[in-house]
C-alpha cells in the first residue's frame, strides 16, 4: 500500500500506536452497559435491553476493530505471505460498521483473553520482547496491540453487554 507508507515511518507509526486503543478504551469508561432487569437471567431479558446490548455492540466493535486495523497498517509485517492482513483487517473493520456481529469472534476471543489472558501475560511480555530484538520495538507492540490488547478491550465490552447474573452475581432466591 504505497499510499499508506507513510504510516509506517517509526515518527508516525510510535504516536499511532500509543493513540489506536484510546477510543475504544474511552467508549468503555464513558458509556454505560446496558440496563438488565435483575431477573433477565430468570424470566428473560426485555426487548428493550437487548436492543440496548446490540447498540453497545454496534457502537464498541467498529472502534476496536478499527484500531486494529490501523495497527495492522501502522505496524504490522506488509512484505510476502503477510502483506494480506492489512487490507483484511481493513475490509472486517469496514464490514463491522454495518454488521456488528463480524467482530463476534473477536468479542468471544477477547472476553476469553479478559478473564483468563492474565496467565499468559508474562509469556506474552517475554516474547515482546524477543520479537522486539528481532523485528523492532514498533512491529513487536504492533502485534501486541492487534492480538491480546484490542481484542480484550472488545471482550470487555461484550461481557459488560451481558446480564450482570452472568458477570458472578449470585442467582435469585427459588420462591418455596
């Protein structure tokens, strides 16, 4: 993408990086989780609330999966076998924005990564920083930003989405 190289000059690239997760991350802080009646769980949930859910969805996806997208061009390999991620993780973000659930597995992997992604974190760290010494400080966060930090942003989201009885809270008392 010869129009875009100037994205991966290191004084672009670094800035870029540091500012992809911000508008996703400011979504979450800012944006209330959709209201569930305390026996959703129990009785269903109403239309209303997930309608709600999906607009939360349709709002928090194309942010992230945007950002991803911006990474991959920003940071990620363009040369050989990898030159296609870019342009896909172009065209996934552009289709998020009239479909959210294409982000659906990202949703499902980065909720997955939330609760359970503290295991792997130091392993991930060490081989930041073996990709670092190999490829560059810029490509190794690139990586890093487009396969754990984004998608457990977007995970965030979609278990702040769901009933609160899903998120631990204990089950309602059975009526005797």
């Amino acid at each position: 993408m010869p129009s875009l190289s100037f994205l991966r000059d290191p004084r672009v690239a670094a800035p870029v990086l540091v500012v992809a997760p911000l508008p996703v991350t400011l979504a979450l802080s800012l944006t209330a989780r959709p209201a569930y009646p305390e026996d959703a769980c129990f009785y269903g949930a109403p239309q209303a609330s997930i309608d709600a859910t999906d607009r939360y969805l349709a709002l928090m996806t194309p942010l992230a999966l945007g950002a991803m997208a911006v990474v991959a061009l920003a940071a990620l390999p363009s040369r050989g076998r990898w030159r296609a991620i870019a342009p896909l993780t172009v065209a996934w973000a552009v289709l998020s924005v009239f479909w959210s659930d294409a982000g659906r597995p990202v949703v499902v992997l980065g909720g997955n990564l939330a609760v359970f992604g503290t295991f792997l974190l130091l392993g991930l760290i060490v081989l930041m920083g073996v990709v670092a010494k190999e490829a560059g400080w810029i490509r190794a966060i690139g990586w890093f930003e487009f396969l754990f930090l984004l998608p457990i942003l977007l995970g965030v989201a979609g278990l702040l989405a769901q009933p609160a009885c899903y998120a631990g809270d204990p089950p309602a008392p059975i009526p005797r």
